[in-house]
C-alpha cells in the first residue's frame, strides 16, 4: 500500500482512506474493550450504543449485554476521584520568560490573560474549558485515555476545543511501540449538509458520496431509531502526519471516500490534541483507566448480588402444612402470600426447617470484594460514599487523611495540570491562524469585576520565547467549612491578616460585600496594570490617588510595585508615573497630618531652634 502521506495529489484520497480502514480495523479489539468498560461504568450492559457506529465484531452475540449491575462501586470511585482530582481546581497556564527585557515579560504577561480569556468561553455544551478538561478526566478513567481537539473556527472567529472519543483515533501499533507517533487519524461521521458548508467547492462529491465506510453489524441489532435515518452522514477521515526533523514532510489531509476535502503541509511539531491518560502501558499509544482495574472483581460482585437474591427470593416464600378437611383453604387466601402443602391424612407430618438462604461466608465475600474495588484503585470508600472515617472528628486529621490519599493519586494530578499547558499551545497555535486572517485579533479577559480587551498584536510571543508551565491551584479545602476550619487556623498562628483571610474565603454568599471591601485593592490593580501595559507612542495612563481612599497602604503598594519595575528595567515613562503616584500620596499624607494638627494658642511666640546639646551629651 502507498505511503498516504509521500502519496500524490490524485492517489491521496485511495491511501487516506485505504490506511484508515486497515488501522480501524486493526483496533477491534480495543473498542470491544472500551465497549465493556463504558457498560461497567453506565451500569447497563446494553448502553453503550455509540460504539454500533463502527463495531463490526462478527461474535457481537457473545457481547455482554442485556442485565444490569446492581451495586456500581467502579461508577462511584470514578466520580470521587474525578470530584477530588478534576472537580477541585483549575489550572491555569502560565507563559514564563528568562533573561527577557522589559517588553518581552509584558508580553508573557498578556499572552497569560489572553489564554485564560479563551479558556473562560463556552465550549459547545461547556460552559468553559475547565468544565471539558473535567469531563475528558472521566474519559480518562473509563477508557483510559481523554482527548481533547483543538483548532480554528475561521467562521466564528474564536478558537474551539472539543471532546474526542480515543475509539476514533487510530495510530499504526507497530509505530507506536514505545508510544510516540508520527502518524494520527482521526474519523468522524458528519452530516452532509454541515460538511457542504463547510465545503462548497466539493458540494457535489460530498452529495454523491455513499454509504459510510465503517459498516456495522453491530449496528443493525442495537438500532434506537428502528431503522429510520434522520440525517444523511458520510465517513470522514483526517490525517496528520508530523515534520521530521528538518521540519520537512509534514502532511495534513481531510478526505472522504474519493476526494479530498483539504491537503496541505502540517508545520507544528505535535498533533491537535491534548491527551490525559490514567495509567499508561508499558508499550504502545493507549492506556488503562480505573474501569480496566476494577471490572472483573465489580463483575464478580454483582454475580454474587445476583446470586443471593435468586436465593432469598426462591427461599424465602412461607409454606403452611395442613391435614386435608381440617381448614378451609379459602380462610388463608387474604393472610400473606405463600405456599400450602396439604398432607394426607394419617400421614406423618412433616418437619419443617427455617433454613437460611444465604450463607454468611457468601456474605462475607461479598463485602470483602467491594473493599478490594475501593484498595485495588487507592480511593478512599469513605470520599467515595460521602461519608466520614468512624473515630476521625478533628479537622486536621480529616485534612490530614485527605492528603494521604491524594499523594496516590499526585501522578494523575501533575497530568491533569498538564492537559491545561497542552489546551494552551493549542490555542495559541489556532490564535495565530486566526491572527493570519484578522490582525486584530482579540479577546476579552474577566479580570475581577471588568472585562479587559487584548489583542494578539500585542501578546504575541515565538514558542522560543517562552516556556509554558502550570500556575499553582488552590490547597484550601472545596467546602465552606474547611475554608472556614484552614483559614481560621492561619489567622491563629499569624499567617495572614483578616484581609487576606476574606480573599481566601471567596464564598459567594457575600461576593457582594468582598467586592466592596476590595474595591479599592481593585482599583490599585487596574492602575497598576495600566501603568505596566503602557508602550511607547501611546499616551500614559496617568491616575491620581483620592484623599479618601487609605494612602497609607496605597503608598506602600505602589513602592512596592515601582521597586519591581525597577528591578526589571522598565522605562523610564513607566517609573516616572509610579513615582508621580507615591509622590502625590506623599503630599495628600501632609496635608492631613496639617488638617489634624492642633491649632497654636494665640499670643505664644513660635519655637525657635533647640540649643545645641553640650558637649559630651548625646541630644
């Protein structure tokens, strides 16, 4: 077969297409397995329909389906770890520059604000990006691997990022013996009318093009439309294939059956997407999540659950044995509901035995095996039942258990960090295609209580430039009461101040009154931004203090801000306001301590000089 990516323009869209079925193909064996694992998790097993889109398995009859697990520990252990790890922080990406001048760290500083700009908006059904990241850990867990695809909507003018299934990616398995790739596919099924759209110079292969590629078996038994299409889809394939190292050989190509839809050369040197695994393997692209860990000893669970109850119900029915003619059947019909045996008469009557239906050991088994689940993944049953470890009441040991357990889990939380810096450079390489397009390209920032605008032109920085890392998320408990419980204990031991304890808090019952108390901390922060924003050509935005404000404190934070700019060799524009600022808080500091100044007693001559000490005596 061609090489798809050395292939030439009229046998591309056979070898993207070609490659594609035989690498999907290849991969049976890993969507069966994540068609399992998402029936351990849903609990059904008969609910994960959306693998019927491209499974073909010819043993489909031998697929688990059709009962329903009755106690899904697996379900609950990945959505406490997902609330502990994924739901309690949000990483926020963090451009870093060293030896850089003044201009290039304002620069760093304004790419930080325009990426979280763009992490802030909606992403499709998210509210935001962290909201997706949270969802793609799930991922994570179930499938073991989360995948997130970044790019440029030129049409909406904003960068998009979105959710991938790992099943509709697909790499060459002997390539991807140690893991790195050079070579991704991606397929989608899309409904024509969107990809005409999207398309209009190739409207007409894309109406004619047939039946999907992927044609399912697996389909046809698990069909909830009862065999109504309600969309006309077509298969499509994307490819990329990476630079060497020359950044030469780079290809990107879209294509369904028979034409190409996009051919053009990829420069970056990684693919479109952002990846968190759980637990990796040891070879290969793919890993394991907490489901593959856990489901046969969940499965052996719910076979004894099963099991016990087919037992209880069947032992468990009350029988009543009677001499025939001595009752009236009738007169047991309205009692409660059970079994009566009439016995001959003259016969023996029978003994009967309350047997227990259920043996204890079984019980026992059970129980023991759910406690492995909770061991065999490192997750706490308590955290994940939502209930508190008997014998432990003081706030420092629940904190202190919590720690216990996170430190299992510390390796997936650098990974979850790590998805937000990899979402970074994916919208700093879709920004800068937009930025081709518009050069005025900007966005806006929630900074506090106002939106700021920033405009690429004047973030923009060369990967070189810069290194990207992740900036330190929140160690302060998620719940009010272990807010309040930390804080308090900070404030105890003179850690920080009231002030600072407020800020901490953050709950947003009394976000009204926090932004007024720190409405004037705000507004030192604008002025200060905007002193620090200022470039040469532009008139600066010089603010004055107010006398009511407290200029004490003002004072003291813009020396403080001034001796930074000095120390990174600001200009002198720039050091000149700050000290234009000090300087006026110098002088409103004056005039009050003028204003509070006893008046003189009339008549009483002014004080002179002192006299000079005599010698040998300090003054």
């Amino acid at each position: 077969m061609e090489l798809w990516h050395t292939a030439t323009a009229e046998g591309t869209a056979d070898a993207v297409m070609g490659t594609a079925r035989a690498l999907f193909a290849g991969q049976v064996t890993r969507e069966r397995r994540a068609y399992e694992n998402l029936c351990a998790y849903e609990g059904d097993r008969g609910s994960a329909r959306w693998i019927s889109d491209y499974l073909t398995l010819p043993d489909f009859d031998e697929l688990p389906s059709g009962e329903e697990i009755a106690l899904n520990d697996a379900r609950n252990v990945c959505h406490s770890l997902q609330a502990k790890i994924a739901g309690r922080q949000r990483p926020k990406p963090q451009f870093l520059t060293t030896g850089a001048d003044w201009s290039l760290r304002q620069r760093a500083r304004r790419m930080d604000r325009f990426v979280e700009a763009q992490m802030h908006q909606p992403q499709g059904e998210y509210a935001n990006a962290w909201e997706l990241m949270c969802d793609v850990f799930l991922d994570a867990e179930v499938f073991g691997t989360g995948c997130i695809k970044g790019y440029a909507d030129a049409d909406a003018g904003r960068c998009r990022i979105e959710r991938v299934l790992c099943v509709d990616l697909a790499v060459d398995a002997r390539e991807a013996r140690t893991g790195a790739v050079r070579s991704l596919f991606q397929r989608q099924r899309v409904d024509k009318d969107l990809l005409v759209a999207r398309f209009p110079e190739s409207a007409h292969s894309i109406t004619l093009a047939g039946s999907p590629l992927f044609d399912s078996q697996f389909a046809e038994k698990t069909d909830e439309n009862h065999g109504i299409n309600l969309s006309d889809m077509v298969d499509v394939i994307e490819a990329w294939h990476l630079p060497g190292p020359t950044g030469m050989g780079g290809r990107h190509v879209i294509a369904i059956s028979g034409t190409v839809l996009v051919d053009e050369p990829w420069h970056r040197s990684s693919f479109p997407f952002a990846f968190i695994r759980w637990q990796r393997e040891r070879t290969g692209f793919w890993s394991k999540g907490i489901i593959d860990e856990v489901r046969a000893v969940q499965d052996t669970v719910n076979k004894h659950l099963r099991s016990m109850d087919r037992a209880i119900d069947n032992g468990s029915h009350f029988r009543v044995y009677y001499r025939e003619g001595s009752i009236d059947p009738k007169d047991l019909d309205d009692t409660y509901e059970g079994t009566m045996v009439p016995v001959a008469v003259g016969a023996e009557m029978p003994q009967t035995v309350a047997a227990n239906p259920v043996s204890p050991q079984q019980v026992d088994l059970t129980f023991r095996l759910r406690q492995l689940i909770f061991e065999q993944t490192g997750a706490s049953q308590a955290s994940a039942t939502s209930r508190k470890e008997s014998g432990v009441t003081a706030g420092v040991a629940l904190r202190t258990l919590n720690d216990m357990e996170t430190e299992r889990f510390s390796v997936v939380a650098r990974r979850y960090e790590q998805l937000a810096v990899d979402i970074a450079r994916l919208m700093v390489a879709s920004t800068r295609e937009l930025a081709e397009e518009d050069p005025d390209f900007a966005v806006r920032w929630p900074g506090g209580a106002y939106l700021r605008e920033y405009k690429w032109s004047k973030c923009n920085l060369e990967e070189d430039m810069y290194k990207l890392t992740v900036f330190p998320v929140s160690s302060l408990p998620s719940s009010p009461a272990g807010r309040l419980a930390t804080v308090q204990e900070m404030i105890g031991a003179q850690l920080i101040s009231p002030d600072a304890a407020r800020e901490l808090l953050a709950w947003p019952d009394i976000e009204r009154h926090e932004q007024r108390e720190n409405a004037e901390r705000e507004w030192l922060d604008r002025v200060t931004e905007r002193f620090l924003e200022w470039e040469p050509g532009e008139d600066f935005p010089y603010e004055s203090p107010e006398s009511f404000i407290n200029i004490a404190a003002a004072m003291k934070r813009m020396a403080g801000e001034y001796m930074l700019a000095r120390i990174d060799d600001a200009p002198d524009t720039v050091l000149e306001g700050f000290r234009s600022f000090i300087e006026a808080c110098v002088e409103l500091l004056k005039r009050a301590a003028q204003q509070e100044a006893p008046p003189q007693a009339p008549g009483l001559p002014a004080a002179g000089p002192m006299a000079p000490a005599p010698m040998g005596v300090a003054a």
